[in-house]
C-alpha cells in the first residue's frame, strides 16, 4: 500500500513505523504537519491509500480524513481522550497503559477504534516509557490495524463509555500546577514521579537560587541527606536536592526566559555561577555497591567479562563525558577480563557529540573541534584495544558518531527494535568522523557505504545484521536482551581458541595500518569537519540552532517527502 504518514516530527515512533512498515513492502512517503495547506498538497500528489498519523500536535483536516483513511496512534488506552496521556497515566500510579489506533474524525480522539494494546507501566521517566512501552505497542497496533483494514471484512468498533472494558476518560491537559514540587511537604517518591510525568517535555517548573528552571532527569539518591529543597551536592552533570525523606539527583535544566530563547543544559553548567561552595561527591564507576544513586558511567565485572555502562542523557557525549568514558575504558583494559562489553544506555547507545552544550559554549565551533576530537580520542582506544575482544551490545537506538562509536568495537549484537542513523548530513551536511571511514567499508561494501551516509534515512537491526554493520539481532526485551549478551560474551572469553582470536585481530589491525594508519584516517576526517566549524558555510552551525531550540519545521526534507519527486 501507499501509505502517508503525517506527523509533527520523525521521532522515534515515525522512524520505528517507518522502518517496520518498510519492511513490508509498503511505500511509505513522510509530510510534517505545518499547514493545512501543505497537508492537502501532499495528500493530493501522494494519492495514498492510507494516512497514519503518528505524533500529531493538532487535528487533521476534516476535508481529508472525509475522503481518506486516517489512522491516529494514540498513546492511552481504549476511551483515553485528551493531550498529556502518558503524563496523566504516570501522576495517577497506572499500573497498565496501552495504545489505541483510531479512526480520525470530528471529535479528537473519539473514533472508530481499529486496534489497542496494552502493558505493564514501570516507574520510570516519561520519555524512557515512550521509546520502549509505547513504541513496541504502537508497532504491534498499527500492524494489526493495517491487517484489518486490508482484509475489507473488519469493522472497526465505535468507542462506547458503556462498554465495561473502556476504562479511559476524557482528562483535561495537565498544568504545571498539577506538576508543582512542595519541597517541604513532597516525599521523594512523589518529586520523582512529578518529574518523571514531566520528562522530555515540559518539565517540572521550579526554583532554584530564586531563578526559575523546569526540571529533567531525576533519579533517587540513597544516602546523602539535608534541608528540603536545598542543593546538598554535585555530581559531573547533576545536582543533588535534599526532600523530606532523602534527596533527588536532577541530572538537567531548562531556564524559564521570556527574553529569550533557552534550551536544556546540564545541571551543573546551568548553575554554575550558583554552585561553588555545593561540595563534589565523585562517584567511582569500579564501585561494587553504589546503592541507588546518580551514577553515568560504570562498570561491572562477571567471571572473565566486563561490561561498561555509559547511560547519558538523550545519548549525547559532550567532551567531559568523552574523556570520563574513555578514563574508565582504559582501567577496564587494565583489569582481569578477555572481553569488554560497552552496554551504552537501557534507552540510547549513543547519539554522538553533544549538541546543547556545544550551542551554550562561548565558541561553538572550538567546543564542536574538542568534542569532536574527544569522541575520536574515545574510538581510537577502543580500535587499538589489543588484550581484550570487545562487544557493542545496543540496548537502544544510535546516531550519528554514536553508531560508529558502536562500529569500533569487534562484534555488534543488538535488540531487534533497536534503530540507527548511520549518518551526519541532517546536521547542516556535517561530513562526521570518528573514524568512520575506516570503521564503515570494513563492515559493508561501497553501495551501502554511499546510501547509509548519504540517505539520511533510519535503518532497523535487522536491516543492519542482513548488510553486515552488525553481527546479530535479538527479538528479547531488554532483560533477556541482557542475558543474551552475557552469555554470548562469557562464551567467547572461554572459547579455547581465544588467544587465536586476540592474535587476528591484532594481525588485521597491523595489516590495516600498513595499509593506511589510523591518524591518516583521522586527519582527513577532520579536514572536511574543520571546514564544517569553522568555515564559509554555516549550514552545521545553523541545523544545531534549529535542533538545540527545537524550531518547528517550515518544510519536509525531500528526502523524506518523497511524493514530493516522484
């Protein structure tokens, strides 16, 4: 089928869709939602046979959705109805949400119902709950729904409150009263839950050194303990807030400016004129018993094997990040282990260069050439590991130099729902480096080399697996996923061929450095990343403005409105 899909952004819904509708032999063409005039447009030279919305900020035009099938993914159960559904499902304790296609019409979110799933919550954030709970049963939902409006036969069920299985309302959108922090009064579990509701978008208003600042990235912290609502420590990027009963690790902030554009930065670069007499706790990644608390980066050691976790926000590195990484990379090559497995993150393995920070700095294109230079010093320790084989096990989605950072590594396993964007060109045609252009050819041939970086288009795991950029993909959820991984990894450090294997790889990695070294690589990458910062052209500097300060698209890439040059 043709199917349009009409959505506010690609996010990781749009890509998940897109890649898995893909995957069946739909044609699939993509239209942000900007104007009903462009809607209309792209609707008329699509001629799809269906319209699926994944994330949509306002209603379709009804003189579409009266002539043309719209599926509309909405994330509440059967009879949820109204913005803010997760939000709401967090704040009131939900023990199971769902999703619901339905059938656009004149009420919001009151159509014909074609399909629903349901799952179990986790208290968790709101944007980790997103991309894992809501993604798998969208997918699963769509794909039912597409099943039956393809079969002719199917009538889809119109919502009725008397039905006993309709347990959604009807709710009202969520205010940031509804989210308000009483730091004297509010338990830490329910500071954590409000700014879990929050995460992502908008965040938890509040204030902080009689500023006022919406609040991400929170986590409990175990032991430290002082006067409610006073900041009692810091950490790297987080600060630690004191609550009644304990205290919060908030890891980022957005400052609340009506003069000006602002966007999310680290905590403690947020405060940093705040936060010189707040003592440092440091965290040792080696630690065996951390307990629960603000933690980035750590490591855990089993039998022969250890596994390096590096959990940062979004899947940014900023420079910090990259030498901490890589600090802690080299202490592992330097323990007892045959294989060193990097797990990134349960919700991203890596994203790259940190965008945010590198907007905020005096110089953004010097902080770009020290982030850029970081990641590379990070890849290049991993590439030229020679006592250990290592393992990229990809929890959750990559990008950008997040995915060759992944590619440094030996073998490459992944979850299936894993996505990545193994390219840079979105970013103001940014030619990217980590080492890239040795890491990619050595994995799939020059035809994939040109349309993976070139494309801009997301790729599924198992898309990857079938071209050779990685070794494995598994259909587990992220605790099999886990366990897969463990005993893969532990099968190889015991595997009686094991020294033969440390031997070839250092042999190849010889052979490839008589053939070119690896500074020659490097070099020539940031020839090209060079002129991206600091050049004539400020396409880079002007797609980070854009990505930083979330402007809403005045267009669709072509190469994603593909109706657009047929």
């Amino acid at each position: 089928m043709k199917i349009l899909f009409l959505t506010h952004s690609f996010n990781s819904l749009a890509q998940r869709l897109f890649v898995e509708l893909t995957r069946c032999g739909h044609d699939i063409s993509i239209e942000f939602d900007i104007n009903d005039a462009v809607t209309h447009q792209a609707v008329e030279l699509f001629q799809p046979d269906l319209i699926i919305a994944p994330f949509l900020k306002r209603a379709i035009p009804e003189t579409i959705w009266r002539k043309h099938m719209c599926f509309i993914v909405h994330p509440g159960i059967i009879g949820d109805r109204g913005p803010s559904a997760l939000d709401w499902a967090i704040m009131h304790d939900r023990q199971e949400w769902g999703v619901t296609i339905l059938q656009a019409n004149a009420q919001m979110d009151a159509g014909d119902i074609w399909a629903s799933e349901i799952f179990p919550m986790r208290f968790t954030r709101k944007s980790s709950l997103y991309r894992h709970e809501v993604v798998e049963a969208a997918t699963r939902a769509i794909l039912t729904a597409i099943r039956r409006f393809q079969s002719d036969t199917f009538k889809p069920v119109p919502l009725d409150y008397s039905c006993p299985g309709v347990l959604g309302r009807l709710h009202a959108p969520i205010r940031q009263l509804d989210r308000s922090i009483n730091w004297q009064q509010d338990k830490t579990l329910t500071i954590l839950k409000k700014i879990h509701a929050a995460e992502g978008f908008p965040g938890v208003l509040d204030t902080l050194y009689g500023e006022s600042y919406f609040l991400f990235d929170a986590c409990m912290e175990e032991c430290l303990t002082g006067r409610p609502g006073t900041v009692i420590a810091k950490r790297n990027n987080a600060i630690c807030r004191a609550t009644v009963d304990g205290s919060v690790w908030i890891g980022h902030l957005k400052q609340k400016n009506n003069a000006e554009p602002t966007f999310k930065l680290a905590a403690t670069l947020a405060l940093k004129n705040h936060l010189a007499d707040v003592p440092e706790i440091p965290f040792d990644p080696f630690s065996e018993e951390p307990g629960n608390t603000y933690r980035d980066i750590w490591f855990e050691q089993r039998n022969d094997v250890g596994y390096l976790y590096f959990a940062f926000y979004n899947g940014a590195m900023d420079t910090k990040q990259c030498e901490r990484l890589r600090g802690a990379y080299l202490k592992a090559t330097e323990r007892n282990v045959r294989v060193i497995v990097l797990m990134g993150g349960p919700d991203f393995w890596c994203n790259g260069i940190h965008l945010n920070h590198i907007e905020q700095a005096i110089s953004p294109a010097d902080e770009s050439w020290c982030n850029i230079n970081a990641m590379n010093d990070l890849v290049q320790a991993i590439i030229t590991t020679d006592q250990q084989l290592t393992i990229a096990a990809l929890q959750g989605n990559a990008g950008a130099g997040g995915v060759f950072l992944s590619l440094a590594a030996d073998y490459i396993f992944a979850r299936d729902s894993v996505i990545l964007n193994p390219h840079y060109k979105s970013m103001g045609n940014l030619y990217g480096s980590e080492y890239w252009t040795y890491l990619l050819p050595r994995r799939v041939n020059e035809s994939f080399v040109k349309s993976l970086t070139q494309n801009r288009l997301p790729i599924g795991a198992l898309e990857a697996r079938n071209i050779g950029l990685m070794d494995d993909c598994f259909a587990l959820n992220p605790i099999d996923f886990k366990k897969k991984i463990t005993q893969i990894a532990e099968t190889i450090a015991d595997a009686p061929n094991f020294p033969a294997l440390l031997q070839r790889k250092a042999h190849q990695r010889q052979l490839d450095e008589q053939q070119k070294s690896l500074q020659g690589y490097r070099d020539e990458e940031l020839r090209h990343m060079q002129l991206n910062f600091y050049g004539f052209d400020p396409s880079y500097h002007v797609a980070r403005y854009h990505f930083v300060h979330k402007i809403p698209h005045s267009w669709t890439p072509r190469y994603l409105a593909r109706h657009r040059h047929l």
